[in-house]
C-alpha cells in the first residue's frame, strides 16, 4: 500500500482518505474476537487496541500516524509495498538495476535488494519511533538498577521519593486521560462538521501547558531520590538527559500548535497565560509575558 501520505500535513483530505483506507486494510486482517485493531498512533504506538472509530480519531486528531511504522506487521503485512515517506527511502533499493541479474535477456530483480530495502526502512523506523524512547528507558533504569543491588533499610528519604513517584505517576496519568479525551471530542467534533475546540486549558491543563510531562518528570526524579539516598546520586545524569529531551520536545510541540490556524492566537494567549512544565495559577494576558518555569 502507498505509505507516501504518512508525512503528509495531517489534516488534509489526502491524509484522512489514506487514514481511512489503512484501517480498513487493518480490520481486513484482524484477528481480535472483538474485531478491535492495533493503534498506530504515536500515542498508542501499536501497544493498544481499539475500536476502528477511535484508531481512526487517534489518527487524524492530535496524535497522527507514528511516521517509522512503514511497514505494517502488526496489521498483517509481510513485506513493504508501495511507495514510503521520503525520508524512509533507500536509494540502493529504488534503483531498478540494484541486484538484478541478466538472464536470457532479461531482468530479474535479485530478492536481496528487498530485504535490504525492508531493512533499511525498518532500522529508519526503529531511530525515528523506538530509539529516543530508548534513551528515556535508560534514564529511568539506572536509579533503579541502584536500588536493586544496594541492600539498605527504609528511611525517611526513601518515603519521599516513593510520595513523588508516586505523584508523578497519578499526574501524568490524569494529564494523559484528559489529553486523549480532548482530542477524541476534538475528532467526533470535526466529523460532525462543528467547530473543534482550539486548546485544552480544563483540569490539570488550567495550571500547565504541559501537564503530562511535568508527571513523567516527577516519577523519573523520584526514582533518583532513591539511588542518592543510597550513596549513587551519579544517577541524577539519567534523569538529566531525559529532562533536556523533554524539554525540546516541548518546544516542538508548541511550535507545531502555533503553526495551526485555527489555534494559533488562542493558544499565543495560552502561553503568556499559563506555566510551562509546574503547575500554577494562571497571570493576567495583560502585559503578561510567556511563562517558562
């Protein structure tokens, strides 16, 4: 199937049309009893199933399709076919003389340039979805590795940082919950043809912009109180590296909600309005400037 729309701006009609046609392919092959399907989302990241309806809401509302899942395995497919993003080509394998060998005056398209081909996209794919999750898992095993081979009582530290782990697990949860709610709303709105709602600012999202990750990062400095307690706050440098990729993946976010018309000034006002990462009292818009604890 073609997979050249998988970078395309989410949004238009080529990618709902093409969003559309790949869950129709996915129920084709489904095997689930309940007839619910893998979610491809970068939220889901194919680890949960469910109905076509929210898959394909997952898809086209904030989520969008997780650009390295080229080829679909999950959803039956052997072997890439059709055309992939741009980004994910392998020039060896697009070559139409690559590993052909003449024989009685014809070409025959050697099976190694499709291995290599599916390879090449695969391992692309595995840098662009799985790779920087892998950094972030690093980061957060180390305290723990601590943890589970110094053998010390309980003490006082240690109960705080099971109340911060704790509470960041509850944060991030709640914040994700409310997330993913919106942008259901947000895509049963627009298939309804009714204005969609601009940004999240209700619950948790009043008191940040970014809720969520300020949950995961109270869980992954959690994890270091445990390790400095027992003698190894070396282990601060995990959680470090994953606050600084958060933090560029904020940026990134934000960058992409203000290229989006239809949520540019609100949520412009947004940012002067209420804190980045710590949740706090939302300011005044008058001569306030943007928020960045």
């Amino acid at each position: 199937m073609d997979k050249s729309w998988m970078l395309a701006r989410k949004g238009t009609t080529q990618y709902n049309d093409k969003c559309k046609a790949f869950v129709e392919f996915a129920v084709s092959n489904c095997t689930a009893a309940n007839g619910k399907i893998y979610c491809s989302c970068k939220y889901c990241r194919n680890n949960q199933r469910h109905s076509t309806y929210y898959v394909f809401a997952h898809l086209t509302g904030g989520m969008r399709m997780s650009p390295g899942y080229i080829l679909w395995y999950m959803h039956g497919e052997t072997a890439i076919s059709g055309p992939v993003p741009g980004r994910y080509l392998n020039p060896v394998a697009t070559d139409a003389t690559a590993g052909s060998t003449e024989q009685g005056g014809g070409t025959k398209q050697g099976r190694g340039t499709e291995l290599g081909g599916d390879m090449h996209a695969m391992l692309r794919g595995y840098h662009d979805t799985c790779f920087p999750f892998d950094v972030f898992l690093i980061g957060v095993t180390i305290p723990l590795y601590v943890v589970h081979s110094v053998n010390e009582p309980l003490n006082i530290w240690d109960l705080i940082a099971i109340v911060v782990s704790v509470c960041g697990i509850i944060v991030a949860y709640h914040a994700d919950t409310q997330l993913h709610d919106f942008v259901t709303r947000n895509s049963k709105q627009k298939e309804l043809g009714k204005p969609m709602v601009p940004n999240l600012d209700k619950g948790l999202w009043n008191y940040s912009r970014h809720p969520n990750y300020f949950g995961e990062q109270l869980w992954w400095w959690g994890l270091v109180i445990f390790a400095w307690n027992l003698g190894h706050g070396w282990t601060f440098f995990g959680a470090l590296i994953n606050s600084m990729c958060l933090a560029y993946v904020t940026k990134l976010v934000e960058d992409r909600m203000l290229k989006q018309d239809y949520r540019a000034e609100a949520y412009r006002i947004y940012q002067k309005t209420t804190s980045v990462w710590i949740p706090w009292f939302r300011s005044s818009t008058i001569g306030g400037k943007d928020k960045s604890n």
